[in-house]
C-alpha cells in the first residue's frame, strides 16, 4: 500500500508539475551503489514514462522509486 501511495503522489507531482521532496546527494549515491538491480529497473520505469507520458523523472524521485522496488522485492524474495 505505500508503494501505491508513492504511486499517486507522483503521479499528481507529474501532472502538477510539483517537485518530489529533495534528497541527500550521498544518500542518492549510496542507494544506487546498494541496490544496483532495483536502480536499473527504476532507470528502465524511468525511461518508459518519458517515451509514452512525456514525463521527466528527477533523480530524487528516481530515488524514492529504487527504494520501494527494493522493498517490495525484498518482500516478495521473503515471502517465496
């Protein structure tokens, strides 16, 4: 459910052009650094919303999206 949260958040930032919150540089390294996989498919997500919505994902949200990829694989790798 925070996942989906996040989801509409964004969505609402992406349609009212409001900027995600700001974020640490070195938190944003040590995010890419630590969940490489998650990273590359939040990149993939990343790309897809430009070429079919037109939407610009900022680095920070980027980050906010690596993190609940992370989590929600985390959960599921648990759950198996």
């Amino acid at each position: 459910s925070r996942f989906i949260t996040h989801l509409r958040y964004f969505i609402v930032r992406q349609e009212t052009n409001q900027p995600p919150q700001q974020m640490d540089d070195s938190l944003k390294e040590l995010i890419q650094d630590r969940y490489m996989k998650s990273y590359a498919c939040g990149l993939i997500i990343k790309e897809m919303l430009k070429r079919e919505f037109n939407w610009k994902v900022t680095e920070d949200e980027l980050v906010f999206l690596v993190i609940h990829i992370e989590r929600i694989t985390k959960e599921h790798q648990k759950n198996n």
